[in-house]
C-alpha cells in the first residue's frame, strides 16, 4: 500500500505532457483604407503577428492571447504615433470561444503639427551659411502635420550634409521632440555641435606599377582643400577607372592629424598587365563570327597602353592594333596611333583598306572631342566600278552621351558628329568632303516600357561618286539600320543593277519595348531609311516585331521584319545585342 501511495506522489510532481495543435485565431482590423497606416499597425501589433508565426510545434496558449490582447490598444497607438496621431479613439471586441478579436479605429484625431523648430549651431561651422540654409531645406516644417520617419531623415540628412562639408565630428548635443497631445503640437529643439571644418593634409601615393606623377594628375582632392567625401570618393572612382589597379583604397589617416588637417594615404593594388579576350557569336549582318584580343593595360610606368584586335567573320575581316598614351587629369584624353586592315565581302562588292592613323581626344566641356588624321590605302568593287585609292584623310568627331544606365538604359540620350575629307593636292586620289550626325534617345514610358528613338543623317560632296572607295560611300539596311532589309542592300544601283552606295543618306527608327515576364520583354518597331546621290532620298520602310532578353551585357534582340518597299517580300529575321543606345 505505501509503494502505490509513494508512486502516486511521485507521478503528481511531473506533469503529463499532451501535444496541442495550433488553433486559428482571426485578428481583423477595422476603419481604415489600405494604406502606409494600416501596414504599420498590421506590422506593429504583437497579437496578429504572433498569431500568424504560431506552429503546431509552438502553439499559442490563451493565456498569451489574453496577455497580447491586453497590450493591443496600445500597440496600435504607437504605429499610429509616428504619423501625428495621438489622441485616436478604438474598440476592441476579443472572444475566445469564438477564436477571434476585432480592433476598430473609431476616430483617427486630431493630428499633432509641428509648432516650432528651433536649431542652434554650434562649434566652427556656427556662421556657415550652407549650414544655416539647411533649415529652409528639411521636409519637416512648422505647420506641417508630426511624421516621425520624417524627422529622423531630417536629423540624418543635417548630420551627413555637415560631413560632407568637412565637419568630419559634427554632434547633436541636443535633439528633443516634444509632443504635446493635448494640444496637438510638437516642438523641435536641436543643438548641434559642428566642430573643426577639417581640411585634406598631405596626400601620400602608394604605387607600385605606375610613376607617382601620373598617378597624382586624376587626383580629385588637393592639399589644403576642405575635406570632402564626394571628392574622396570620385578620386578612388577615377583612379579605378584608369585601368591600372585591381584596388584603390583613399584612407584618412586621423591618428597623424593636425589640429586643422587629415592627411590623406592612397594605396594601390596593381591588375595584370595583360588581358587576354575570345568571343564567338553570330549576327544576321555579319553571319558567324570570332574575335581574339590583346591588352597591354600597363606597357610602361607611364600608363601607355597597347591592344590588338582580331575579328573575323563571314562578311567582315579585320585586324588593328593601337598603341595610346594617357593626357591631361581626365580618363577619356588621350593620344592614340593605330593601324589596321579590313577587307569586306558583301552581296554586290568587296573592298579591301590598309590604314595607319593617329588621334588626338579631348574633352574640353561635356564632349568627347576626337581630332584623327589617317592615311588609307583602299581597293574596292561595286558592281561594274573598280576604285583604288590613297587618301590622307583629316577629321573631327564630337560624341557626347547622357544616360541613366550605361547597360540598360531607361532614360538618356547619345549624339555624334563627324565631319572629315581628303583633297588630291595633298597625298590623296580624289577630293571629298563628309559628314555624318546620329542621334538617339530612349525615354520612359509606362512601368516596364520605353521607347527608343534613332535618326541618321549623312551627306558628301565631292567630284565623281565613282572615285570614292567604298568605304566613303554611304549604304542602308540591317540590323542597326533599316530592319526588314539585308546588310547594306538600300542604296542606289549601276545599269546592272548593283548597289553602288550613295552621296546622302537618312535613317530614323521608333521602337517600343515592354518588359512581360522576368528578363524577357517584347518590341514592336519602324525603321525608314534611304540613299542617293541626292539630298532626301525616298525613304523605305520596314515594320515588325521582336523578342527581348535582358543580359549582364545588354539587350539581346531577336527581330521579326517585313519591308514595305516592293519588290521585296517576305519576312526577314535579325539577330543582335544593344548595349546601351
């Protein structure tokens, strides 16, 4: 008998465990529209997110029902806080049996505004005027209702505009909201401490491949200048973009600081000197193609630099090498000397060029200028015309882009101009004058689309069309040209009927493209272009529709064309990759 007395005892210290399943609970929120305050109350409120998160595993208890319940109201008063509201009246209706509870927004209140900002600069940035005329700038202002996620972008956007000027130790002292909601009034009271306006010390080059002085030309910060991050960050940004260096690091060194001035470390990681590169692909114009390259990045401590190219394709061959050599402080300046051969094979000719050349680039403002002189040896045939030519040929070209994404742009737009001749009194078989001007643009339209805009315009003058190589002459048709048409097929033709190229010619092209699932989107497109010995050549037309798939490299289209010029019939297939415009 006291064995089963003691064996009950011992049974009523340890609790028989039943497994409990998770049981709904429904958690409703009444009298407000969808909208940033209801998703703040829905993320704030503990009851409704410990409900959704419960698992058979880990069930809630009611007890911890009723204990959330209990705290309901006021998580919902605090989501509600940070939008001015203070004084807002709700019901709540919590049924167990009935494995619910209900929170109804009665009346939101009155919303508390803001009554007074008051901001005292302190330190050595105290009589700074960008500073003072932050206050005109912050998106909360007197008379507008309390946001609190406003507030605090304005502390952060105060702290980090006094950064950027140089007040590396800038402090609030004081940063006080007062909220009084009986009143619905809030009061703003900052004291903020800006310290010393740091200045840049000495600057110190750590490079191992490329001589200190070339480095120091693209250097955004200087001694004695006012320490900007901006600057600090553009000159790592530039010296990234020399092509130079695996890593640059620009690094403050505070422990060394003076009293006024952070000397400044730049320390450099050299890249492989050489870059290899292969590709292989195809293209409706230019049918199979390979390409192999070369690149000395870094030929000498001087930065000069030396790339080879080889492409070969079924219509186009070509191979060049050029040699540049880095001026200036900007990374676009500089002098190039090339030199090159290309032969061509299309469906009515061929031409074959020797060149050597050299070029000067510059950017003098917000273009690109490239002066180019060239010397070409060229051999071409074009139906029943056979040319051989020697040109000096001087130019100029002017090219200039503005875009918000140098892959995939929604938004921008890119110009060139070329202007370029030869003359038979200097090393030249024939006297020419050409220019080219192309424009394009791509604007947004709705969520997922844009629209894409090209237009072309070039024009000759010169003696006798049939003393111009081939290369001087102008053609349409293709994929970059006039869709719907062969590689260069728009053009003026011989008494057999052989395209022979033209003086003039305009291309234009309108092109929607919307995103429809993923990287993958759709385009419907017109292109018009046309060529003559005259100005404003009949233009012909080519309408059609494509695929669109959006690569790390670009665009790759795939292109359904019909041309609507006769003879020509049929629907034509293109293939291509944009990148950028």
């Amino acid at each position: 008998m006291r064995f089963w007395a003691a064996l009950l005892v011992a049974l009523s210290l340890f609790p028989l465990t039943v497994r409990a399943e998770a049981q709904p609970f429904t958690v409703t929120i009444e009298g407000l529209k969808k909208g940033s305050l209801l998703r703040n109350i829905e993320a704030q409120l503990s009851i409704r997110t410990e409900v959704r998160e419960q698992t058979d595993a880990r069930p809630l208890s009611d007890r911890r029902l009723r204990s959330l319940h209990r705290r309901a109201e006021e998580d919902i008063r605090g989501a509600l806080n940070p939008f001015g509201y203070y004084d807002t009246e709700i019901t709540s209706d919590f049924n167990l049996d009935e494995r619910r509870a209900t929170y109804t927004i009665v009346t939101l209140g009155p919303r508390t505004v803001v009554r007074d900002i008051a901001i005292r600069i302190e330190g050595e940035g105290k009589t700074f005027e960008p500073l003072k005329d932050l206050r005109a700038r912050l998106r909360i202002q007197p008379g507008e209702p309390l946001r609190h996620q406003r507030y605090n972008d304005d502390k952060s956007s105060f702290s980090q505009a006094a950064f950027e000027y140089g007040f590396l130790d800038g402090r609030f002292l004081v940063s006080d909201l007062w909220v009084y909601p009986d009143e619905q009034a809030a009061d703003i009271e900052w004291r903020f401490d800006t310290g010393t306006r740091w200045r840049f010390g000495e600057i110190s080059v750590e490079s191992d491949n490329i001589d200190e002085d070339v480095v120091r030309r693209y250097l955004r910060i200087e001694e004695n200048a006012y320490f900007s991050p901006r600057d600090v960050l553009n000159t790592q940004l530039a010296l990234t973009d020399l092509g130079y260096f695996a890593q640059v690091e620009v690094v403050p060194d505070r422990d060394n600081q003076s009293e006024t001035h952070v000397p400044m470390t730049i320390r450099t990681t050299p890249i492989k000197d050489v870059l290899y590169s292969a590709g292989i692909g195809y293209g409706t114009d230019t049918g199979a193609r390979l390409s192999l390259g070369a690149e000395s990045r870094r030929l000498n401590r001087r930065g000069h630099k030396l790339r080879t190219d080889l492409r070969l394709s079924e219509v186009q061959n070509r191979i060049g090498t050029e040699y540049r050599i880095p001026l200036g402080n900007k990374i676009g300046e500089f002098l190039s000397f090339h030199t090159g051969y290309i032969d061509e094979e299309f469906d009515e000719g061929t031409t074959e060029r020797y060149e050597i050349g050299a070029s000067l680039t510059r950017e003098p403002g917000d273009w690109s200028q490239r002066t180019y002189i060239t010397y070409e040896q060229e051999q071409s045939r074009l139906g029943n015309q056979f040319t051989d030519t020697d040109l000096l040929i001087p130019g100029v070209s002017f090219t200039r882009s503005e875009l918000d994404d140098p892959i995939h742009p929604r938004n921008g737009w890119y110009a060139l101009i070329d202007v370029h001749g030869a003359s038979d009194d200097a090393l030249s078989t024939t006297t020419f004058l050409q220019t080219l001007a192309q424009a394009r643009f791509v604007l947004p339209l709705w969520e997922s689309a844009r629209l894409l805009l090209r237009g072309e315009y070039g024009a000759t003058l010169n003696e006798d069309l049939a003393e111009l190589p081939a290369s001087q002459r102008f053609f349409a048709g293709g994929d970059q040209s006039v869709r719907g048409y062969a590689y260069r097929s728009i053009g003026p033709r011989d008494d057999s009927g052989e395209n022979i190229g033209g003086e003039y010619m305009t291309t234009f092209s309108a092109e929607i493209e919307q995103t429809v699932w993923g990287n993958f989107g759709a385009a419907a497109f017109l292109d018009a272009g046309g060529v003559d010995n005259k100005p404003g050549p009949a233009l012909s037309q080519g309408v059609g529709v494509g695929m669109r798939y959006r690569a790390p490299i670009g665009y790759i289209n795939l292109d359904l064309a019909h041309p609507l010029r006769r003879p020509e019939t049929g629907v034509r297939l293109h293939l291509g990759i944009r990148v950028g415009l």
